[in-house]
C-alpha cells in the first residue's frame, strides 16, 4: 500500500530523474542509490523459443528472482564477419525488452567467449581460419573481432537505453567480458596481459555499470571478479571493496550422450545458497533455472575428451526442458528465495557476525542495532547427525547438513533440509503418428482422414563419396579444416587390391579393419556394407574380396568443442587407419594411402529436410518402408497432437541421427546407451544430499540412452501438414515413432509437523497444472508414513481419517492446502502416546479439468 502511493506521488517526477551509474563496495550492488540485494536466475534466449519468453521470465519472477541472467551467443548473431542475425530466437533486444517490461533487473554476459556447452563456445568459425587468430590470447586479430562484437553488443543496448545508468528503467545492472579464463591463464603463457586488456578495453566501453568476470581472481579494478561453482561460500573477490558475487550457483548439471542423468537434490542447493549468504554474499545467480534445448547444430563438446552434449539441456533445472515446473526443485527454492528476501534490509547493511553454536555449528548474526532489526543464520555442516543448538536463550533443532533461517533471529522460516514443497512426476504419454492433408480442409474436415495410414517416404543415402569427391589427399584431414562446420558429416574412402593368393580368401581367416579416431562416432562401410559403429578406437572384423575393395568411414561431429585451452585447434576424425589379419602378418597402413572426400550428406546438399522439395523426385513412397537400414532418410506428412502439452519426439525405435520438423532442425538424437557413473538410483528422493555435493552422488538413467525424448517446440507445428524428416545413420524403425506428451499426472508431498514455512505453519501444498484438477488420492496419511513419491507406506502410526479429510480439501480442485496438525484431523484419534513428529504423506492423481472431460463426452455421444 505505502509502495503504491508513494510511487504514484513520484511519478510526474521520475521523468526528470537522471539515473544513477550502478557501483558497489564490498558488501553489494548500489542501484540508484539503494542497496539491492540480487537474486538471479539463467534464462538462454537461445535456448527457448521466443514465444516462451515471457512465460520463461514469469516463472522466474514468480520463483522469487529479481534478475534474469543470459549470455550472449556471438556465432549465431555474426554469422560472418559484419553479417549479424538478430531475428527470431537471436532477437536479444525483444528479450530484454520482456525482462525490462517484466520488471526485473538484467545480468547480460556477453563474453564473447561463453563456453556454455554451446558450439565452439559461442565464437564464430569463421574467426579460426583468419589468418594468425587465436583464441582468447594476445592475438591481435582475436582482439579486433572481439572488441568489435563487444561494441557492437554495448552499443545496441545503449541504443535502447538498457544499461541502468540510461534511465530509470534500464534493466541492465552488470555485464561480464570473458569467462572462466583464470585457470586458464597459465596454459595461454601471455600472464595477465590478456585478461587485463580485455578488462581495460571494456571499461573504456562507459556504461555506468559494473563489469563482471568470472572465474578470473586476477580481474583488474574495477572489473568484480566472481565464482562459478557448486558452492560459493569460500569465495573472497581480489578486494574488499567488490561485494561477492555468484554468478554460478548450479541447479543441476550438463549431460553427454555417454553419461546418465545427474541430479543435485535440491536440499544441496538451498543449503549451498544460504551458506553463501550467512558468508557475506549478496548476489546469487540460478544456472540454469530454464535450460531448455540445444536446438539443431547448437550443443558443443565438453573438456578434455571432447564429449558431446546432448540435445536436451534441461540442467535438471527448476523449469524443465518443456517449460513444466519441476518439483520440489522450483517450490523449494522459491521459498529460499522468499525467506532471503525477508531479511534483505539487514544482510545490507552490515557484514554477518559469524558466531560458533557447537563443534560442527555455526551461525551469522546481522543485527542493526539503530533500526532494532535482526537476522540470524544457524547452520549445522554436519552430514550425519542432528544437532540442537541454543541461540539467544532458545532452542533450536537443526537436521543434518542444514541451514535455519531466522529473519528476525527468533521465528524460524525456512530450513535447507525440510522440503515443503511438492513433487510432481512428469509422463510422457505415448501417442501414435497420425497422417495429416498437406493442405488444411474446411473446418470440418480438418481431423483428416484418419482411416488412411502415414505414409514414409524415404531417400536413400549412397555410401561413400556420392557426387564429385570435394578432394583427394595423401593421408588425413581434420574434420573441421575439412567441413568448416557446415555439416557433422564428412565421408572419408578409400580402397584396397587384394591378391587372389592371399591366403585369408582361402582359409577364410578374418581380416580387421583397425581404427583411431578423435571423434564422436564413426561409421565404417566395406564395398557399401555397413560394418559397424566406433566412438574412438575400434577393431572391426571385415570380409574382403580379390581385387578392388573399398573402405569408406563416415566420421561425424557432433558440436565443436566448447572449453578447454586452445580448444579450436583440437583436432577431430582419423589418426590411424590400419588392415590387419593378412595371412603374411603384414599391417597395412592406410594412413598415408590417398583418401577422397566429400562433405556432408547428399541430403544435406538437396536440402531435402525443407518442406519445399516434396514433389521433385528425390523421395520415393517404396510399397515396404525399409527398416533397420543404414543412411536413410524418412518423411512423413504428420498432424499436430492435440491439446497444449508439450511435445517429445519419442525416437526410441531409433538409432543416430537428426529430425527435422517444417524445416526446423529439431536436433541430433542418438539412442546410446549411458556409461554406469556414480551412485544411480531410481529415484532422486533416494540420493544422499548431506556432505559436498559431486555430480556423481545423484544419477539416474544408468544403462538407458542418454536421451529418448526429443523437444518440438508447439510453435513449430502448422495446423495441419507438417513434414517430419529423420536423417538414420545406423538403422531404425520409423514407424515406431510416436510424438509423446509431456504431462505432469502425479503430484505428491511429504511434510512434518515441524516444517518451518513463511507462513508460521508446516503445510501441505498440492496444485496441478492449469486446467487440470486433483483427480484422486492415492495415498494419504498422516502418522509416521515413510518412502517417496510413488512408493508411501503406512507407517506405525496412521490416522484413519488421513484419506476423507484430504480428499475434502482437495478433490476435483486445481489446488489445496492441508495444515499438517492434529487439528486438522480428529483430536484424540492417535492412541498411543509417541513422541515422534508426525508428517502428512500424500499422493495424488492430476486429471484434466472437468470442463474438458464434459467436452470429451459431448464429442464422442
Ligand atoms: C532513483 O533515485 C532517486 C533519488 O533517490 C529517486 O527519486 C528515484 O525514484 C529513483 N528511481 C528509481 C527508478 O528507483
Ligand atoms: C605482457 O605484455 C608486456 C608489454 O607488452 C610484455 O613486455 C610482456 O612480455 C608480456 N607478458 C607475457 C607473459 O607475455
Ligand atoms: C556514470 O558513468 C559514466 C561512465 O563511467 C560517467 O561518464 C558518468 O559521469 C557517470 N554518471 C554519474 C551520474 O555518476
Ligand atoms: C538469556 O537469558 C539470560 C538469563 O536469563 C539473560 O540474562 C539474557 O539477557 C538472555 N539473553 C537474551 C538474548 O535474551
Ligand atoms: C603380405 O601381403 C601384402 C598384401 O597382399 C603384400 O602387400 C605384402 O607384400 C606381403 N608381405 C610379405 C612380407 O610377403
Ligand atoms: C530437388 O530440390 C533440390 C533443392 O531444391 C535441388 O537442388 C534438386 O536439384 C532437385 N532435384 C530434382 C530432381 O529436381
Ligand atoms: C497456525 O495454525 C494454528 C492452528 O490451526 C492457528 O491457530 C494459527 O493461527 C496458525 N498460524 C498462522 C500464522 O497461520
């Protein structure tokens, strides 16, 4: 109410009121004057599509941030050099303007350097192959490209008067040049020297606030230097007059096709969080809150050896891949969040006073004596054991590796470890492709005719070199110097005379095919059969004939690599190409033999993923479509699934390679299945959170494919008629493709008597989706219930009312809260005297709103 008024009293002002520069000192960010405490999260506007924007940044705003944090992707906005893209997904200026709108505060990483498991880490291709460039180092024609995009980004948001210090509602409070250079800076040999130019250079930029880089404890005044980790607690900036930012605190983790998924339970997180609050912090940034998708060519490798990422790059984030909420990581944090923000006054104003509560506890105090304000900390790093502990005369319990928060050093808010929070289980419910008219009907008819079948075209690719080869050279080329990166594909060929005495032809011993290859994966074909699939190094058995044989490999790249020292020069495709198994012992070397090449696929070159070259004669209806067959592409004229759920492209019948729906690339898939790393569980419930978090500690999905579902955006879909293309490198089965919905259909929630909340009272909160209602309780109990979403049992105690009294509440409702309190039961129906605490375990159906069930009735009487 005092906010509305006085706002409305300020505004025939606020017009004539220049804006401040954003400044800190070392306890925090000063925008216009006023301390801000900065809760951030990452939102890659690349990464979901335009039309998601502003729900993307609601959800944010909604989860408790002030701040959305994006970097900005340099190769898809300069596509050559002084040709920019800024349309569509790459419109960064539309995405600003929605975080501006939204009201929110804005951290823009510009980089250009990101990493960010994107292609080749955000920088063009085209810059390597500029004579004398390299990367990240005192290059010169590095730093003149570099500094050239910088401007070209400053000025832009200059222009639109987006840097805070522009006017009153300029969201941008921080920019960053570079990233995670610090470790780096040894291997590169130039010290300082680049780091420090490109700190000068972008001071010189003038945007009247702060820069930013993280990583890099050598950041020259006034750059802020900042951490990226799992937690950032230990960290100190180079000064005591920079506050101490996080520009990374992770929510989950990347994923390769070679590994499960990894997941950080969320009471880690929050625990992490406060912890780096209670040591003096004053900006958090969420990466990633909404990691969204790696559409087409877009994911990058990561480290050392050069892993390819998956298409999917949903982080295990509060906001799934889909856009969904994922519970209780959103929930969860979001009440962090809120907690933190009850005590932002005083946590600016002074540092903490660290205070010892045990042998393995502690708290902060921050206590302004002027204004009679208090804010306390306690925090047990115990991994093990509970602890209580007595502050200012009270008691307090503090479960294991846990944090309390007391914003006025009394009442208890939020504990790290006591999740309130529901969980929702998503589905992906199965539906079958259905064929659509390639032109929409009338009205009436617009369901098609759903007695006729899909039909697959299909196009099938030669093997080995299918046009002119693009060259013939003695030995090998690497891959990238070859396709530039306009392709993942590159053949290598190649052939062999055999002796009509050679003495394998007549024993019929076996010869090899022995391969070295820095790649992702390669496949290898013998006069034109396909032989077998290798990720590296492979010995593969091989029948040959007398006479000519040809040895043809088609090696493909999936992202370049995105981090690591000189990561542009590590090269990829052949190293050694070897024929063992003659009679004679010999190894024949064909490494130095005369290799031809051709890049990419014919498919590729015929473009014939675009929905334009349906009718000229490159695809043929065969009466059979041809199944587990090598280097074939399908197509099929499909119909938009019904209803808003999202959309996964369900490739399980398949094996490698890309989609394309209306001529958008959906992705690279691969059905590989994932390496056993670490602890894998069924459930994330199940994961141990106390003691430092490695990503090892909390998988799940060992021995599946990596990814199975892949993303198409709703937007992608016309009402009817879209060309669905599948590009298989090894086999598959396309008519086992199924376009599945994402669903959240369970939801559950498990919470004590004495679960703090904001509110002052443990409850359970339960809410589906919208236009969905809580269909049916399958599980309720209040008592000592025990086990996870999915697998609840009755414990010793169980109040037999558990069931009526929560379906009172919640049935056939969007939403419903129970206090979690014998009150809310009948007194007296727990006989038995016990001292343990008891909990409200339930778990519940979301069905789709009556309406639409009413709806569904009508159509089909
Ligand atoms: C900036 O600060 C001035 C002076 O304190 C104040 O009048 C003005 O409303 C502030 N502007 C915004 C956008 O907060
Ligand atoms: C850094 O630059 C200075 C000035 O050009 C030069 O003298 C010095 O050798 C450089 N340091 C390194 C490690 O390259
Ligand atoms: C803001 O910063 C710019 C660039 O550093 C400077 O030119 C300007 O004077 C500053 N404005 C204020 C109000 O401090
Ligand atoms: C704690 O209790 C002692 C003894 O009763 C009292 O002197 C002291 O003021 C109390 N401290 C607080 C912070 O209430
Ligand atoms: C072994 O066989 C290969 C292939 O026929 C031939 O090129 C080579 O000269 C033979 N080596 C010897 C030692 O006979
Ligand atoms: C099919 O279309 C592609 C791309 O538009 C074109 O390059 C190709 O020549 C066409 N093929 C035929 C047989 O017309
Ligand atoms: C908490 O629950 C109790 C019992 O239902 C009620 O009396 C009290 O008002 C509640 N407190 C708050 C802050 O809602």
């Amino acid at each position: 109410m005092k906010l509305a008024l006085s706002f409305i009293l300020l505004l025939p002002f606020l017009s004539i009121v220049v804006a401040e520069n954003v400044t800190y000192d070392g306890r925090s960010l000063i925008i216009n004057g006023t301390r801000r405490l900065i809760v951030s999260t990452t939102i890659h506007y690349t990464r979901i599509m335009p039309e998601m924007w502003p729900e993307a940044i609601r959800l944010a705003k909604e989860g408790g941030a002030n701040t959305i944090d994006t970097y900005v992707f340099w190769n898809i906005h300069e596509i050559e050099p002084d040709i920019y893209n800024f349309a569509g997904r790459n419109d960064l200026v539309r995405f600003v303007k929605l975080v501006q709108e939204a009201g929110l505060f804005l951290m823009l990483r510009i980089g250009p350097f990101i990493g960010a498991e994107w292609n080749y880490g955000g920088i063009p291709v085209w810059l390597h192959y500029i004579p004398g460039t390299a990367f990240r180092t005192e290059s010169a024609s590095f730093k003149y490209y570099m500094e050239k995009f910088v401007t070209y980004i400053v000025n832009m948001m200059k222009r639109e008067k987006f840097f805070a210090s522009q006017g009153e509602t300029g969201p941008i409070i921080l920019a960053q040049i570079e990233n995670e250079y610090g470790h780096l800076q040894g291997f590169y040999g130039v010290g300082h020297n680049y780091s420090d130019w490109a700190a000068r250079m972008v001071v010189s930029k003038d945007i009247g606030v702060p820069w930013i880089m993280c990583r890099e404890g050598d950041a020259l005044d006034p750059v802020i230097d900042t951490v990226n980790d799992f937690y950032g607690d230990y960290y100190h900036p180079n000064s005591v007059n920079k506050p101490k930012i996080w520009t990374e605190a992770w929510t989950g983790w990347i994923q390769t096709h070679y590994e499960p998924v990894f997941h950080r339970p969320t009471q880690d997180l929050a625990f992490a969080a406060a912890r780096f609050f209670q040591k003096g912090g004053s900006v958090i940034n969420y990466y990633m809150f909404y990691g969204g998708t790696n559409f087409g060519r877009t994911s990058g490798g990561t480290s050392a050896n050069n892993f390819a990422v998956i298409t999917s790059y949903d982080y295990d984030a509060p906001v799934d891949e889909y856009g969904l909420l994922r519970y209780p990581n959103y929930g969860h944090i979001k009440e962090f969040n809120e907690a933190i923000k009850l005590c932002e006054n005083p946590i600016l104003t002074a540092k903490p006073t660290q205070i010892s509560l045990g042998p393995q506890q502690e708290g902060a105090v921050w206590s302004n004596v002027a204004s009679g304000e208090c804010v306390a900390f306690l925090v047990n790093v115990d991994d093990k054991k509970d602890a209580t502990v007595v502050f200012r005369n009270a008691s307090y319990h503090l479960p294991p590796w846990s944090v309390s928060i007391l914003p006025d050093c009394k009442n208890v808010v939020f504990n790290t470890a006591k999740v309130s929070s529901q969980t929702t289980v998503p589905e992906m419910v199965p539906e079958d492709l259905k064929p659509s008219p390639e032109q929409c009907m009338e009205e009436n008819d617009a369901g098609g005719d759903s007695s006729s079948s899909l039909k697959w075209q299909v196009f099938e690719e030669k093997v080995g070199i299918w046009g002119e080869p693009d060259f013939v050279k003695n030995g090998f080329m690497d891959q990238l110097a070859a396709t530039r990166d306009t392709t993942d594909y590159l053949w290598y060929t190649t052939s062999i005379d055999v002796n009509e005495n050679e003495g394998f032809l007549k024993d019929g011993s076996q010869v090899a095919l022995e391969l070295q290859f820095q790649t992702h994966c390669l496949h290898a074909f013998v006069n034109g059969e396909f032989k077998g699939t290798s990720t590296g190094d492979a010995t593969i058995p091989i029948v040959l004939k007398p006479g000519r044989n040809d040895i043809s490999i088609l090696n493909t790249i999936l992202g370049l690599p995105s981090v690591g020292p000189f990561f542009e020069w590590r090269r990829g495709g052949p190293i050694n190409v070897k024929l063992a198994g003659f009679r004679n012992g010999t190894v024949i070397d064909l490494s130095t033999s005369s290799w031809k090449y051709q890049i990419g696929l014919e498919g590729e070159h015929l473009g014939i993923y675009k929905p334009e070259t349906t009718n000229n004669g490159t695809w043929k209806l065969p009466p059979q479509v041809p199944k587990m067959k090598p280097l074939t592409w399908y197509k099929a004229t499909v119909e938009e699934p019904s209803g808003n759920d999202p959309i996964g492209l369900d490739m399980i019948s398949m094996g490698k390679g890309s989609a394309w729906l209306n001529g958008q690339q959906i992705g690279r898939y691969w059905l590989k299945r994932s390496n056993r790393v670490g602890t894998c569980v069924g459930h994330v419930e199940e994961c141990d959170y106390r003691g430092q978090y490695a990503r090892e500690r909390c998988t799940t999905g060992c021995g599946e494919p990596a990814q199975r579902w892949y993303h198409i955006p709703r937007s992608w879909f016309k009402p009817c008629g879209n060309t669905l293309v599948v590009f298989e490198e090894q086999g598959g089965d396309p008519t086992r493709l199924k376009l599945s919905k994402r669903r959240i259909s369970t939801v559950c929630a498990s919470v004590a008597e004495d679960y703090p909340n904001l509110q002052g009272n443990a409850t359970v909160h339960l809410k589906c989706p919208k236009n969905r209602h809580i269909s049916r309780i399958r599980f309720a109990s209040f008592g000592t219930p025990t086990g996870f979403c999915g697998s609840f049992k009755k414990g010793d105690y169980h109040h037999p009312d558990s069931a009526s009294v929560v379906e009172k509440a919640c049935l056939n409702k969007n939403g419903c809260a129970i206090q979690v309190s014998e009150e809310s039961f009948n007194k007296g129906m727990l006989t038995g005297a016990t001292s343990a605490t008891m909990r409200l375990a339930v778990e519940a159906t979301c069905g789709s709103s009556k309406g639409n069930l009413r709806s569904q009735m009508t159509q089909t009487n």
